[in-house]
C-alpha cells in the first residue's frame, strides 16, 4: 500500500498565535520534492492527556508521523512523557543521547554531569524505551523515533534537516514510486454545485483519477482572474490524466460552463 504521512505539531504558542506554524509548509516541500503527499496535520498543546490521546491513536495506525515540537527539557514540554505513556512503555535514558548531551555540555564548558543544570540537560535524552535516536546536527541534542514515528524539535532549524535526514535515510525506495499528474482550468460563473455531477462522472469513468474545485473571490492582481471563478482539476497517474482531462473540458463544453485553460 501507498506510504501515508502524518503531522503533529506541539505547542501552545502556535495555538495562541505567539509564533506561526511553518512546519505544515515545510514538511510538504520535503515530501513533495521526494513524490511523497502529506496526508494529514494536526496542532496540539501542551497538554499531556491530549497528547497520549493523539499519540495513541496513531501509533495504531500505519502512517509514518513526524512530530515536532515539546521534547525538551521544560515544565511544559510533554511530547516524550506522553509518547511512552500512548505507548505503555518506561521513560528512560538513552545510553547515545546521553553520550551527545554530555558532549554538547562539554563544548559549553561543563564537563561535570552531576550537576544539577546537566542533569536537566540529561533528561532531554529519556525517550520511550527501545526508541531509537534521530541525530540533531545543529547542537547534538537527539530526537527519537518509535516505529513509523518520528520526534523532532520544534525549532525549524533543528526539525528540518531532521526529518529530512529520515526521509532520505529511511524511504527512499519510496520516492516517486506514485507519480502524480495535475491539470486545471478555470470555470466562471457557475456554481460549485452544478459542477458535482461532472466531477463523480470523470471518477467513475477513471477510477485512478480524483476531481478537486478550488473556489476563489478574485484576484486583482490578474485581470484574467480578477472575478469570482472555480479552479477545476483532475489528478492521478500520468498516463490517465490527459484522457480525464479531455473528458471534463468536454462536459463543461456540453454543459455551456464558462471556462479558461491555462
């Protein structure tokens, strides 16, 4: 079956408006540029019951998720304390991550783990136990993953070049093993609604294909696109998407629809 691909991200500043979310964006680019699809995304809070509770639902499904956010060392970070505990799983110190945290602490001029401002630094190496660890180039400090899912800062800087290390690590025989064709054009002056009939005829007649509208007010920008219109589409394999193509500029010919290719 098609690889399917999840998103978590955690924190309650990006639901409060603090900071603005730029996960969602990027990990569609990574995914994209491999012919991979982002499924589905999810914001959470800070909140650990609600954590376990999504954590939980997925790890019982079968989709890879990248989880970004809430796995440091702080009272609201609960991102690894609720992944062990979806899991049913202890919380303990990984051996590898402590060695990289010790180390982190030595190039800032702290070599006595026994302190107590390492030893909070340590517990940013407990993760689910038999989690394995997702290397951090930018300081050292790990994530882990579990399975199918991956757990990363919430920093852009330290999460990006994570995730993508794993994608290219980890699936790369998936890339581009689907390629997926799109082609659009616009219909003016027609409701989303008279356009539903067309749209289950084309997936009926090309079971691979799927139909998409897009609505839009105008851009003003473009005097070509300037009033009220529908971007109306199809997409699926390569080697169908012309032939369905056809078949929709077809029945909004016969239809009498308004419309603009290109």
């Amino acid at each position: 079956m098609p690889l399917r691909f999840g998103l978590f991200v955690v924190g309650d500043e990006i639901l409060s408006g603090k900071r603005s979310d730029r996960h969602l964006r990027r990990v569609t680019e990574l995914l994209s540029a491999r012919g991979l699809n982002l499924r589905w995304a999810h914001y959470l809070p800070d909140e650990r019951a609600l954590l376990i509770e999504a954590f939980r639902r997925s790890f019982a499904g079968q989709d890879v998720v990248f989880s970004c956010g809430g796995i440091g060392s702080t009272p609201d970070d609960h991102t690894r304390q609720a992944a062990a505990a979806a899991l049913g799983r202890e919380l303990v110190l990984h051996p590898e991550a402590a060695a990289l945290i010790a180390a982190r602490a030595a190039q800032l001029g702290q070599h006595d783990m026994t302190t107590p401002e390492n030893r909070q630094r340590l517990t940013m190496g407990e993760f689910p136990e038999g989690a394995r660890i997702i290397p951090n180039p930018f300081n050292g400090i790990a994530g882990f993953a579990v399975a199918q899912h991956y757990f990363v800062p919430g920093f852009p800087a330290m999460a990006w070049p994570m995730l993508e290390a794993v994608l290219d690590s980890e699936y790369a025989s998936h890339f581009h093993a689907e390629p997926i064709a799109e082609r659009s054009l616009l219909v003016f002056g027609t409701p989303e609604s008279a356009l539903v009939p067309m749209m289950l005829s084309i997936e009926r007649d090309f079971p691979t294909i799927r139909t998409f509208s897009l609505p839009s007010l105008g851009d003003g920008r473009d005097a070509r696109i300037a009033r009220r219109h529908i971007e109306l589409g199809v997409k699926g394999p390569p080697e169908r998407i012309e032939a369905a193509f056809e078949a929709l500029r077809r029945a909004l010919e016969q239809s009498g629809v308004e419309y603009s290719i290109g």
